[in-house]
C-alpha cells in the first residue's frame, strides 16, 4: 500500500537521479521553443573574418543546422552544453538537405568565402546524427566549391573507418574537437565529458594518418573549479595540446540556459572567468605557443556579460577588444596600458584561491548591488 508519508513518495515511480540532471528538455519552455522553429531552416548562418591553414586571411562562412543533435547528450551530456534547444529527434534527411540549400542562397552560394564552418551541435559524420547521404553531399560540394571545410566531432566517434570515408571526399578539412580539459578527472567530473585522454589521442593520430587537420577546443573554467585553479590548469593544458594540434581555440565558460553551469551560475555557486585570467593566460602561454606552429586563439562568447566572462563592467570593453585584437595579431603589445581598479579584486581572489582550502572557490561569484542580486532568476 502506498505511503501518504512525503518521505516514503506518494506511490508513484521513482525519480531517478539521472532523469533529474536530464531534466531541462522536458521543461515546458525547452519543449515549447524546439517545437516552435522550422526544421527546413538553419538555426543562424553568417560571416566572419578567418585565416586559412596557411594563415592568409579569409571570410569563412559559419551554417548553424538543426539537426537530431548529439548522441552523448541524449544519453547524458556535458555539463555545459546548451545545444539541445537547436535539436528535435523528427528532424528528416530532406529538413537536413534543404537548411543547407537555404545556407547556400543567403549567402549567394558562399560568394567571397575561402572557408565554411558547419557545426551540427555534435559529431557532423556521426551516422545516428545526421544522415549519411547528406554528410556526402556536404564534403564533396563544399570540395568542388574549393571552400576549406570545418567539422565538429566528439572524439570516439573518429574512427579510422570513418575519418578515412571522409578524407575521400574532402581531402584536408579540419575536424575540432571539444577536448575542452587535458586532465582526466576534470574530463570525468567537471565536464561529464564521454571520453577520454587516451581516445582523444587515439583520434588525433587517426586525424594525421588521414592528413586532417586537428582542431582542439579548450574550456576556460568549467564548473566546481575555483578561478585560480582554472587558471593554472588551462595555462599548462594550452602548453600541452598546442604541440599536437594545428589550432587550439579556448573558449571562455559562457553559461547557457538549462545546462548544469546554468543551474550553479542561478545558485551563485559558480562565476564565468575574469577577462584578467584571460589575458594572464595569453601572456603567461605566449612563449611556449610561439615555439609551435599551431595557431591559438581565444574568443570570449559574451564577453563583458554577467553570462559571459567578465570583469567590473566598466573595463571590460577595452579588456574584451584586446583579446579579439590578440587572436589576430598574436602581438602581446596588445594588452599594454590595460589596468582597472577591479585588477586587485581579481589578484586576490587568484591568490586566496591558490592559499586557502576552498576547491570552488573564494570569489564573489556574481556582480552588481546586492539587491539586484536577490531579484535575479
Ligand atoms: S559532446 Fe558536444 S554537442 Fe555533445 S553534449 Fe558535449 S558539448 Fe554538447
Ligand atoms: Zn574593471
């Protein structure tokens, strides 16, 4: 007979852990916004400045798809990954054909474009995601159009059988993938990542045998990592990945909605980097990124947002400008005359962070006065 005790459940099935992690594309909001757009429709396309392999500089067209999205993220998914708003398990190999066909008339068939990114929310040459039909038909015209060609792959899914099937058809292309931690037990714990160390150089030795460029993205502190440690951590993984990848782009947590950082981030349990941790970094991996040949950059997605990595709000523009002009130039002139008061605030969090036993973290986690801390979501 079913308990009337709260504490004994009401009779009904229990709740697992798991569902509750995996709680926020079932939200009616989450449900609301995936079945509201038009799955015959890219989610966004445009156009950046870009460097070609050789570092002549480009515009690279970057196509956004809806797709049925990421086989780990179904299953369980990395901790900080918000892509499942972009995805729908009805999406059809004909949705897939036409959002690539609307891509290629905004964009006047990728006119002035040397390079095209198309990011899927997962792994592009992964059968169960996308349809294999629609793969070929990407990497063979974007080959004839002569565009170089960036994929995105987790990396188990780089098997030889595969990455060979895909060199055949576009010869050269740069597969990146979201490393994001050189370190196990952040893989594991922090990032709930789905692979490790040793399948990641598994897959960048599959990458070379089939003369595909290794992209690698790194994370900038992801969650339960103090500032410091972030800090610390991130310096000696650029060191590490940038002797074996053609080009290392560390991204900055930016938080987004529904993801685990998001909930931390609402709790005030967790603070997006500080754009001085940033620029420490950059200094402090310059000499050893210098002696390589592999290209890093770092690109703060909402820089200067309470979401994004930031520092007092009255520095952060300037801050933010000379990281863009950094990954350009490589020059770290960029940062001279750079200073703020808040620059203190953020020393001794670095340093409290690194003398006291706080594995989160000292720092105040988020800004502004305390009462529109409290009116916050
Ligand atoms: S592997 Fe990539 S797409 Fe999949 S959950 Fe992780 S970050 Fe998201
Ligand atoms: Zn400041």
């Amino acid at each position: 007979m079913a308990s009337s005790c709260g504490l004994m459940g009401d009779g009904d099935k229990p709740v697992k852990i798991h569902h509750l992690v995996k709680a926020p594309e079932n939200t009616p909001e989450s449900i609301a916004s995936r079945e509201s757009w038009d799955a015959s429709k890219p989610v966004t396309v445009y156009k950046t400045p870009e460097n070609l392999p050789d570092g002549t500089p480009c515009t690279a067209a970057t196509v956004i798809l809806r797709t049925k999205g990421c086989v780990w993220w179904w299953k369980s998914g990395c901790t900080f990954c918000g892509y499942f708003n972009d995805v729908r398990d009805d999406v059809t190999a004909e949705d897939m054909f036409s959002q690539w066909e609307v891509a290629k008339r905004e964009t006047n068939e990728f006119r002035d474009c040397k390079m095209v990114k198309v990011y899927t929310s997962g792994t592009f040459f992964e059968d169960r995601e996308n349809p294999p039909e629609w793969q070929d038909h990407v990497l063979r015209e974007t080959y004839e159009m002569g565009l170089h060609l960036v994929v995105e792959a987790q990396a188990q899914m780089c098997t030889p059988e595969k990455l060979e099937w895909v060199a055949e058809r576009h010869p050269g292309c740069t597969v990146a993938i979201g490393l994001e931690a050189y370190d196990n037990t952040v893989l594991r714990f922090h990032a709930n990542k789905g692979f490790s160390l040793k399948q990641w150089h598994k897959a960048v030795d599959i990458l070379r045998d089939n003369s595909l460029r290794v992209k690698t993205y790194l994370l900038f502190k992801p969650p339960f990592m103090s500032e410091g440690d972030a800090l610390e951590h991130t310096i000696s993984w650029v060191s590490e990945v940038s002797k074996i990848s053609d080009e290392v782009s560390i991204n900055p947590m930016n938080i987004q909605r529904g993801t685990i950082v998001d909930r931390l981030f609402r709790n005030r349990e967790y603070r997006p980097p500080w754009l001085w941790s940033l620029v420490e970094m950059i200094i402090r991996t310059h000499d050893d990124v210098s002696k390589t040949d592999c290209r890093v950059i770092v690109h703060p997605t909402a820089g200067g947002k309470a979401r994004g990595s930031h520092n007092c709000g009255s520095c952060d523009s300037d801050v933010v400008a000379a990281i863009e002009r950094y990954s350009v130039s490589g020059n770290l002139g960029e940062f001279n005359g750079l200073d703020c008061e808040c620059k203190k605030v953020w020393l001794s969090e670095i340093q409290s962070d690194s003398a006291l036993p706080t594995p989160m973290g000292s720092g105040i986690h988020r800004r502004g006065n305390a009462l529109d801390r409290l009116r916050a979501p």
